[in-house]
C-alpha cells in the first residue's frame, strides 16, 4: 500500500487581493502536480527460516566430506566389474626362415616351399570357480563401504544436531538477556526519578547505573556467540546450502521419553550403521577366505596353432598347466582365516560398544530430563515471583537495593540455567538417536 499526499498552500491575509488570488491558484496547481505515490514502509528482506530436519537434510545434501565418502561405493561398484570379467583369449602369430640375407629368394614359391607361418589363438580357463569368489568378495567390500557411509551420514546428523542445538541456546541467551535488559532500564529510570525527588541516596542510584553496564555487556555476549553458533552450524550445514541472514525455526522445548532401553537396544542391534558394517565385516572376511581357497586351484591354458611349413599346413592344439606342488596358496588360505577370528570379534566389540552408548545416553536423557522437570516444577516461578517481589519492594521503599540486586541475580542464574538444562536435555536425546541409528525414537 502507498499513501498519496496533497500538498496545500494557504495564503494568509494580505494586502494585495488580485496577488494574493494568483498566488492561492499557483499553489493549488503546484500541489496537484506533486500529489506522488510513496511506500508506506521498507519491507525488511524476508529471512529464511531452517528447522532441525531442513538443516540435517541439507547437510546431507551438500556436507563434501559426505559426497567425498560416498564416492568410495561408486569405486567398489567399479571394481565389482573389473571382479568379475573373464581373462582375454590371446592371440599369436609368426614366421620363419625368411630369406632376409638373400633378397633374390624373396618369392612367392620360395617363401611357400622354404618359410614357416604360424597363427594361434589361446585361453586360460580359471578353476575352482575364481571370476565369482572375485565378484562375491567385491560385493561383499561394497556392502561394507555403503553400511560405513550410512555411519559418516549418522555422525554428521548428529554434528549438525548438537550445532543447531547450541545455536537454539545462543537464541535463548540473546532473548532472555534483552528481557532482563528492557526490564532494567525501567527499574534504572525510576531510580533516577527517586533520585531526582530525593527517595533513593546518590550511591544507591550509581549501584543501578553500574549494573545496567552488565546486563548490556551480558547482551552483547550473548548475540556474539549466537553469531559464531550459527556460522559454526552454516558451516557443517554447507556455506552455499543456506543464506547469510537464515534463522532457526524452532525453539528449545522439553520432549518427553517414553520407550524402553530393551527397545531401544533391540532397534540398535538391527539397524545402527557402524554394527551392520561390521557384521558385514564378517561375510567380507569369509567371502576373501572362500577366494583364497579358489586361488589354489591351478588354471590350465588351451592353444589352436595353425602352421604353414615347406609347403605344408597343419594344426596343433596345446594344453598346459601348473603343477601345485609348491605353491598351493597356503599363506594366503591362513591369513584370510584369521581374518575372519578377527572380523567376528570386531563384530563382537562393535556390539558391546553399542550397548553401551545407549545405555550412557539412555540414563544421561533421563537424568537431564529429571532436572528440566525440577525447574518446571516451581523453581522458575519461584524465581520469578521472589525478583517480582524484591522489585515491587524496592520501588515502594520496603526493601534495600542489595536485597533487590540479589533476587535480581538469581533469578537471571535460573533462567540460565534452566535454558541450559533444556539444551542439555535435547541434546541428550540426540545423542541416544545416534546411539540407536535412527532419527524418530519410537
């Protein structure tokens, strides 16, 4: 919308009547030519709003150490092709007795009657099935690699969370601080109409003016580390993923656990990424073992030769092959078995760990929310109704400024704190997402 303003001239009482009526018609004219539009006000530039999951997503999305590692199941994926091809049948040809030191015997029938021609083709057939232990064991090393990059995509939803997390705190901080700001500057006003009417000393109303100074630097505080928790967030996010000015959509908030640690620990064994990769550790050692087996069978190689001597053609067929009296590929064979003992205990660790983990983060959730519940409980309004009191006191000349000054501090150490403890608490729950491997606990 824009408003339209007419601009008027009017001509007072004046001595020369027909002046004054062109002068009157001029401004008339002159105000209707500059009627213009005007906006009403600026639009401020709209700010993009993330949530949680926006954020995760877009991480996901543009993170280059994410795109970096999911490069490594497109480079297996390539050698599951190089696995799995067969070897190439070779082909041989050549002459002999050509009469290079003679140049007079370089004809046709001399060359048919004195020179040999041989022209062959061969294969190497591979046994005890080696192109489809390669393939499996491919197979089985992508499987591994893709169970691992699920485990970076878990590690870094769960970087983006705790960021984001600390970004929402550093959003509290700044709006509870220019709360108890603006609050302040009210109480300081009064003080210095009391001063001014003589109901408060001198020396109290410099205390006032004194401890304003700190809750302006409290403020300025607070808005530099919610500057530097979102650059650290846009960071992990992806520079270009996000705008310069972007905001969080979302608040701190309380969120109550209601599944088991047995279920939790149930969903974990059967979906965290980095107990998957492991097991499939497993099959991926059994499966080099299974390859290593087929690499001691000895292959054999078949050849067709076409010869054409003195006048003469003929065929041969040759076969060879190695005689495993020696080398059957013993050492290869032991150490692919061990590397299976040593895969399955990995498994075995990898399993423990995550039970672990859950556990911690279970109780350490449990115990975070138990504080969160404390303050909800009547400390905040405690807090609130003793600094209410103290100020309504204070004003009224009940009460001294120390007393004032004090509840005033407890009550901002509470609203800390219990901010500080709501981050904690999402925090907490973050953890034991990433704990079990998914991001909805049931």
């Amino acid at each position: 919308m824009s408003s339209c303003r007419l601009v008027c001239i009017a001509i007072k009482n004046t001595n020369n009547t027909h002046l004054s009526e062109a002068v009157t018609a001029l401004a008339l004219l002159f105000s209707l030519s500059i009627c213009f539009l005007t906006p009403a006000s600026s639009q401020t530039q709209s700010k993009s709003l993330i949530t949680l999951d926006q954020a995760i997503a877009l991480a996901l999305e543009h993170n280059h150490a994410l795109k970096a590692a999911r490069t490594g199941i497109l480079q297996n994926q390539a050698q599951e092709i190089t696995a799995n091809l067969r070897p190439n049948p070779v082909f041989s040809a050549d002459t002999q007795f050509l009469p290079f030191f003679n140049p007079a015997n370089f004809t046709a029938d001399n060359i048919d009657q004195l020179s040999q021609f041989d022209v062959g083709i061969s294969y190497l057939w591979e046994r005890g099935k080696k192109r489809q232990r390669r393939f499996e064991a491919a197979q089985d090393q992508t499987a591994v690699t893709r169970f691992q990059v699920t485990d970076s995509e878990r590690t870094t939803t769960f970087n983006v969370a705790q960021q984001f997390i600390a970004a929402l705190l550093a959003k509290a901080n700044v709006e509870l601080a220019t709360q108890d700001l603006d609050s302040f500057k009210q109480t300081v006003d009064i003080a210095n109409y009391q001063y001014k009417v003589g109901q408060i000393s001198e020396g109290d109303a410099l205390k006032l003016r004194l401890q304003l100074l700190q809750f302006q630097s409290d403020l300025s505080s607070a808005q530099l580390a919610r500057m530097q928790a979102m650059a650290s967030l846009r960071q992990i996010i992806g520079y270009d993923a996000v705008p310069e000015n972007y905001e969080l959509d979302a608040d701190l908030k309380f969120e109550p656990l209601t599944s088991s640690l047995d279920n939790l620990q149930g969903m974990a064994l059967n979906q965290r990424p980095d107990l998957l990769a492991a097991k499939q550790g497993v099959n991926a050692a059994e499966s080099q073992h299974r390859l290593a087996i087929a690499n001691g069978k000895r292959d054999f190689n078949t050849s067709f030769d076409y010869s054409h001597t003195s006048g003469q053609s003929s065929a041969s067929i040759f076969f060879s092959s190695e005689l495993p009296i020696f080398d059957r590929n013993q050492g290869e064979k032991a150490r692919t078995l061990y590397a299976i003992t040593q895969a399955q205990e990995t498994a075995s660790e990898t399993t423990e760990t995550v039970m672990t983990d859950i556990r911690n983060a279970y109780e350490a959730l449990k115990v975070n929310q138990q504080i969160v519940q404390l303050y909800e409980s009547g400390y905040l309004k405690n807090s609130e109704d003793s600094r209410a009191i103290s100020e309504y006191a204070y004003k009224k000349g009940a009460n001294s400024l120390l007393d004032y000054l004090d509840a005033e501090r407890s009550y901002r150490s509470t609203q800390l704190a219990y901010r500080q403890a709501l981050a904690a608490d999402m925090l907490s729950l973050e953890q034991l997402k990433e704990a079990v491997g998914v991001r909805r606990l049931p």
